[in-house]
C-alpha cells in the first residue's frame, strides 16, 4: 500500500519530506536523490511506503497528495456550502493574476482574474474555452497570497501537470497546465 508524502521544504542539499500516513518527517540528500523523479521509502515509524516525487526547485509548481481540503469532492468553500467557491470573493490585496491559451483551438487568448476563486470550462464557465474536450465546469482557480490552487473538478477528460493527471496542484507564475487539447499558462505577481 502506497501512503501519500507531503513535501515539507528544500535546503541546498536535501530535501525534508514528511510520511502522508503518520507524519513522521525524512530528509532526503540530494546526492541520493537527484538521478531519480520519484522515490519510494517505507517509514520506519508506521511501516508504510511513502512515494516522493522529486523537485529540487524551491518555487517548482507541485502536484499535492492527499489531497488537501480545497482538492477534495464536496470539500466546503466557506461560500454556498455545497462544495462551491463564493463567487464573490475578492482577489488578495495587491496580487494580479491571468491565464494564456499557449496551445490549444483558443491560441493566444489572454484573460485577466479578477476575483479570487474563477472556473475554467465550456460555454458559461468564468474563462469559457471553445475546445470541445474541456468540460463545461472542468477546472477551478483559486488565487492565493502567493500561489494559485488549480483543482480538477471531476471533469471528464481530466486536468494534467507535468504529462501526469492531477487532482489538484499548487502552481506558481509560470505554472502551465492541460485541460482538454488546451495548455494554460498562469500569470502571477503582485502589484508594485
């Protein structure tokens, strides 16, 4: 049985990772590490094996599991209680946010976000995409201090990061993901 693995932070040199199972924490020497994109190691205080995909960036955008609460089916936004975002909650103070069509039939199509929670998707979503593989409510972005949540929202064809399907990740200004034959880019920063 595979536990999950939280990435816990990133010293030059190694890299600390905690069991998803009991929490008990490991640090893992670059020098062991860096030939692989994933390792496995059992926790020697529960017995389970924990799987670690490795980044050695610090700012990397990372794929999250278990899931946290905001990736989760059903999981309360705090808004209408029913698993979905208020759609009128404000953007953090300072941040700016958009997406970029960079592949896809919407090529070059540039939306600023300018609330804090926005669904991608078909026709009616908040960034509606004419790809006839995009669910009409497929993805969820939710803009953050200094990150932007990207949760899959049980479309059908599936969101991916990094060639992998993803329940949800945590991306950074830069970060690209795929929905649909579509590749989004998000654009991230803070006004000066």
């Amino acid at each position: 049985m595979t536990a999950g693995w939280q990435r816990k932070g990133y010293t030059e040199g190694v890299m600390k990772a905690k069991c998803g199972n009991c929490g008990a924490e490991y640090v893992l020497k670059d020098a062991e590490i860096a030939q692989h994109t994933k390792v496995q190691f059992r926790c020697t205080k529960c017995g389970k094996t924990s799987i670690v995909n490795v980044k050695l960036k610090p700012d990397a955008t990372i794929v999250m599991s278990p899931l946290p609460s905001f990736a989760r089916t059903g999981a309360d936004f705090g808004g209408s209680g029913i698993g979905m975002p208020d759609a009128e909650l404000a953007m953090p103070e300072g941040v700016t946010a958009s997406v970029s069509v960079i592949d896809g039939p919407d090529k070059g199509l540039v939306r600023k976000i300018e609330k804090a929670t926005v669904i991608l998707g078909r026709q009616g979503a908040d960034v509606s995409l004419n790809d006839p593989e995009v669910s009409r409510s497929h993805c969820l972005l939710e803009v953050k201090e200094t990150y932007v949540n990207l949760k899959d929202m049980d479309s059908t064809n599936g969101t991916f990061f990094d060639d992998e399907r993803v329940r949800a990740a945590m991306l950074q200004d830069g970060g690209e993901f795929r929905i649909g034959s579509s590749v989004i880019r998000v654009n991230f920063g803070r006004k000066a």
